[in-house]
C-alpha cells in the first residue's frame, strides 16, 4: 500500500474522530498531553453551551471540530511518533478510532456534561426512525404463533421494540433470545441495560465489559465506562 506523510491523512482523523465522539471506540497508547489538552478544553466549550440553553449533539460536535483544528499539530506529532514520518490510510484510521475512544473514556471520566450527553445518546439514537411503521411491524410479529417464533423472530422484535423505546418488552425478549442463544449479543446488550436501568450497576458492568472482550465494539466500551462512574457515584446521572 502507498505510504504517504502524515499531513496528507490527517482528514481522515478528523472525520473519524467527530463520528466516533458521538456515536461511539479501542484505547490507544499516545501521550497524555493531547488528551489533556482535548479533554479539558472540550469540557469547556461543553459547559459554556450547556450554561447558555440545552447542550445539543450537533454542539458537541462543533466542540470537537474546534479542537481538531486548534490541536492539528499535535495530532500529527503523536501520529508520527506512534507510526514514524510516514502512515498508510488503514493506520491514519485506526489511529483515529484508537485515539476517538481514549478522548471519549477521559471525557466520560472527567466532564460530566459529555456524560450527560453521551448516557442520553445511548436511548435517543434511533429517534430518527419512523417509529409508527415500527409499531405496525411489531404488532404483525405478534399475531405469529407462539410454537413458530424462534430466535430470528426475537431478534428481530425485540431489536424494533428497542428502536421504539419499549424497553420492557424488549428486554423480555432479550430473555427468550438468551435462552436460546446465550451469548448474542443483542440480548445480552438489552439484558445489561435493562440491569443498568434498574441500578444494578455491577451486574449490567461485568455484561458490557463480556460484550467488549467478545466483539471488541467500541459502544460496549462507552457503556462500560458510563456504569462504571455510575457505580463509583451510587445514583444515576438523571
């Protein structure tokens, strides 16, 4: 593969880096300097929008694109050190992904607005779907009989019953689909938040931390570190 300078990637660390700071990503080993500078600056600009009306995706984005471009150099400096003077796109991407997840672990550690932010994300993301189609879905999968509903229909309801907010029917589900299946992940994921909604902290801990070492899923992480200072903190952040 061609090999070219570090400058000539660096788009592609700022892109993947601002999809991975919302939607969620394996710890890399840069110094700590960068991080605290991105961590503590972002944390700012944070809590100056949140001080100032509802602190929005779309401004925690605006957060992270400012310091990409006031911290470019030193991104390009912990890239060469990690790679030397030249990177291939595959290395420019993972570097990204690796350094998206760490900045967003100290964050979650650290800023309790991008916590707030982050544990709210996790229920709201599917909020874009039509969820009045979803509902006339999901009441066609009930009318098939109960001696023909296998794991593929589980899986398949109780994944639209998430997308709707249905949690609890959900989760009932995620019981059937581990029944069958004890190590899918999708039951697994609805199990342990459904232990983390009832403040079963530790519980809904050692599934996510599972899930990450099974898949090595980024999202599995975040849920990881956001019941862990939920767990260090006895309550929950709403």
């Amino acid at each position: 593969m061609e090999r070219v300078g570090f400058e000539g990637k660096l788009i592609y660390m700022r892109l993947i880096f601002v999809i991975l700071f919302i939607v969620f990503y394996n710890v890399a080993n840069c110094q700590d300097t960068l991080y605290n500078v991105l961590t503590k600056n972002i944390c700012n600009c944070l809590n100056y929008k949140k001080a100032r009306g509802l602190l929005t995706y779309n401004d925690a984005i605006n957060c992270v694109n400012k310091e990409n471009e006031n911290q470019s150099e030193l991104y390009i400096q912990e890239g060469i050190l990690k790679y030397g003077e030249s990177v291939t796109e595959t290395q420019a991407i993972q570097f990204a992904k690796d350094f998206g997840l760490n900045v967003s672990l100290k964050l979650i550690d650290s800023c309790s607005s991008y916590r707030e932010l982050m544990d709210t994300a996790r229920y709201s993301l599917y909020n874009y779907l039509n969820k009045d189609s979803l509902i006339k879905e999901i009441a066609k999968l009930k009318l098939i009989n109960t001696n023909d509903r296998n794991l593929n229909f589980y899986i398949k309801r109780a994944r639209m019953l998430f997308w709707v907010s249905n949690f609890k029917d959900a989760f009932e589900d995620a019981e059937q689909i581990l029944k069958i299946d004890s190590t899918n992940q999708l039951g697994l994921h609805i199990f342990a938040m459904q232990m983390e909604t009832n403040h079963n902290y530790e519980a809904a801990l050692k599934i996510y931390n599972n899930l990450y070492e099974m898949s090595s899923n980024p999202r599995y992480a975040i849920d990881a570190a956001l019941v862990k200072r939920k767990l260090h903190n006895g309550i929950p952040y709403k």
